[in-house]
C-alpha cells in the first residue's frame, strides 16, 4: 500500500554454498577411502618379507683377535698426568698435563708407559679396565728411550694378571699385530694391522735416538702412546710411541719401543739403579759453543780421570789464564762414522757396548789423528 515502509527480504534458507562444497568433499574422501578405494595389490612374488640369515661361525682371524684383546685389556690401563700451574690470581692449581697409555709389567702393580705421557707432571692417575681410578707414584724414566715406570699406590682387591712378554729381535715385516690404548681419551680401543717396517730410527724428547724401533700401520692416535703391541700370540713386543702425521693424527705410520729393549730397561728402573750406556768419559761443549765458531764435530771441554779417554790420550780444552782458549780434541767420526754434531757422537757410541774399544778420528790443532778408545759407563 501506498505510504506502507518497505520491508526486509527473508534470510535464505539452507547451509552457505562454500560450506555444502566441503561437506560434499568430505563424504566424497570417506566414500572413496572406505568403500570405493581398490585394496593394495598383493606382494610381488619377487620381494617376500626379509628374514635375518644365520651368520655362522667367525672366522679363525676374527676368533684370534677377540680372544687377544679379551685376554690383554684388562692388563691396559689409561694413564693421566697432572702438574701443578698458577692461575690469573696466582693461585697454585692443578691441570691436566697430558694422556697416555700403559700396561701391567708385574703382578706388584708396575706399569710400564712413555717418559713422555709422565714428562712434567706431579701427580699420576692410573684408571683400570674396569673404569676404578687410582693414584700411582713414578719409580723412574729412561728419556733416552722414551720408557718410564709407575706402580699403583695401591692394588685392587681383584688382583693383577700382567702381559705376556715376547721378543722383537726377529719379527719380520707382514707380521699381524694389535694395539691396545687409549686414543683420544677412548679406553680399552683396539686397533689391528701388521709390521710395515724394522729397524727404524726416531727422536726422543731430549733429541737422543733410538734405534730398532719397529713401525707398523695398526692406527695409533694421541694417547695410544705406552700403550703395548701385541703379536698374535697375544705377546707385548713393542711399546707404542709415536705418529708420523702433519696433523698429529692417524696416518698409517705409528711407532713402538722394541720390547727388548724394554726388558733391559724396566727392570732397571723397578731396581732404582742408574742406566748404564758406553761412553768415552769426556766432557764436551754445549753444541751451540761449536757451531758459533764454526767447528764441525763434537768438541772436548774435559776428561774424566781414569776414562778410557784418559787412557787414550784424548786431550781436553785448556785455559792459558790471560782469557785464552786452546781447543782440545774435536772428534769427526767414529770408526769411520761421521760425527757432526755431539748428538751424532751420542747416536753412534749407542751401537757399542761398555768395554769395546772404537777408533776415533780427531782434529787435533791443525792435524787429523787416529785415537782407539776403550768405552767405559756412563749415566
């Protein structure tokens, strides 16, 4: 009617478009899933389910080697070393110093390592196989040898089964060998390999030389070192000692202490008595006096009185008291071996034995002589 207010059209009726599209959706994704889906097709006969195959026995070397390191580790101890330092307010503190590697050499609980895992340090921490830490003393060190000896303060109630020892005198190169340490501070590792080489020379700490030292491949990281080398009748022959790595780590070159001559040493350092090796009783000249005058040799401060020096002959550096200084003998070789340096002296009298007689070659003023010297101990 005419004046009426317009009215409002009536709200539709029913769900909005965009919300019927999903429900049908939805009960379309349910008719698939539940009645319209094909059901998987059944297994290739090409691909049955997998089983676990039997494995068998283990190899003849795989025996060997688990009943080798089963039978040696308890016997392989990690070896800590601690020293005394000064922190920022100066206050004494105790630091790590160093980890190592080391083996029973007897039942009184000594331990056999490297001087230098022990080098430096004030305290020593040994930890068994069984992961028991306990305090050790240092009964002595052979720097010439990188050899060194601890003994437990005290022995677990288990009691203590040491290595067996073998020979290193004829090993030949090829031979199977296991190493046993510590690397990276992982106890009780196990590594395997063979002899690469015999007969081999490296430097000590102090810079002497070693001889005989056997060199294998069996992986020797830092804290393998004092760890043993074992044949393969599960026998120490060597000491391991060091890597050949720019790195400082694994690669394929490591090297051991021959275990014979650890048999003369070890007993020694239990015993407390000194280290004998030949000498020929002079004192020389640090080596920087004769390399800043030029002197190629090893060059003679003093004599010690009833050395085979003495005996020999051999003439010692005077004074003439107006601060002059008449050089004695400067010895260049030894029984033809050329001698440079006094290390190469110290190198080349270690082929000897105290009591052989050897032929020197000095330089003696502005004359080369021939001197035989009989070799006497030394320290």
């Amino acid at each position: 009617m005419e004046g009426e207010p317009a009215r409002a059209p009536p709200p539709p009726s029913g769900l909005p478009a965009p919300l019927l599209v999903l429900v049908a959706l939805g009960l379309g994704w349910l008719l698939w899933t539940w009645v319209l889906k094909p059901p998987p097709p059944p297994p290739h006969p090409a691909d049955p389910p997998r089983t676990v195959d039997a494995r068998g026995d283990l190899a003849e070397f795989e025996r060997t080697t688990i009943d080798i390191f089963r039978t040696a580790s308890p016997a392989v101890v990690h070896v800590r070393t601690l020293r005394l330092d000064r922190d920022m307010g100066w206050n004494t503190v105790e630091v790590a110093q160093g980890d190592g590697t080391g083996f029973f050499w007897s039942a009184e609980g000594f331990v056999v390592t490297n001087h230098h895992v022990v080098a430096g340090g004030s305290r020593f921490l040994v930890v068994l196989a069984d992961g028991t830490a306990t305090e050790a003393e240092l009964v002595g060190t052979a720097p010439d040898k990188d050899l060194a000896v601890l003994q437990l303060a005290e022995l677990p109630e288990k009691g203590i089964t040491a290595l067996a020892l073998g020979e290193s005198k004829d090993l030949v190169v090829g031979q199977s060998v296991f190493a046993i340490g510590n690397p990276f501070g992982l106890d009780q590792t196990l590594t395997t390999g063979v002899i690469s080489g015999v007969g081999r020379s490296i430097r000590a700490m102090n810079g002497r030389e070693i001889d005989d030292v056997i060199q294998t491949d069996a992986a020797i990281n830092p804290g393998n070192s004092g760890g043993p080398l074992l044949d393969s009748a599960g026998r120490v022959i060597g000491v391991n000692t060091a890597i050949v790595s720019p790195s400082g780590a694994y690669a394929g070159i490591g090297f051991a202490i021959p275990i014979d001559i650890a048999r003369k040493i070890v007993p020694l350092l239990i015993r407390g008595e000194p280290i004998l090796r030949p000498g020929l009783g002079v004192k020389l000249f640090p080596p920087e006096w004769p390399i800043s005058r030029r002197i190629r040799g090893a060059a003679v401060l003093r004599i010690r009185p009833d050395s085979g020096a003495a005996r020999a002959g051999l003439r010692p550096t005077r004074f003439d008291g107006r601060g002059g200084v008449i050089l004695g003998d400067v010895i260049l070789a030894v029984d033809g071996k050329r001698v440079t340096s006094n290390l190469d002296l110290y190198d080349a009298l270690d082929d000897y034995e105290i009591g052989d007689t050897v032929r020197l070659t000095v330089q003696r003023g502005r004359t080369t002589e021939e001197v035989a010297v009989e070799l006497t101990p030394e320290t």
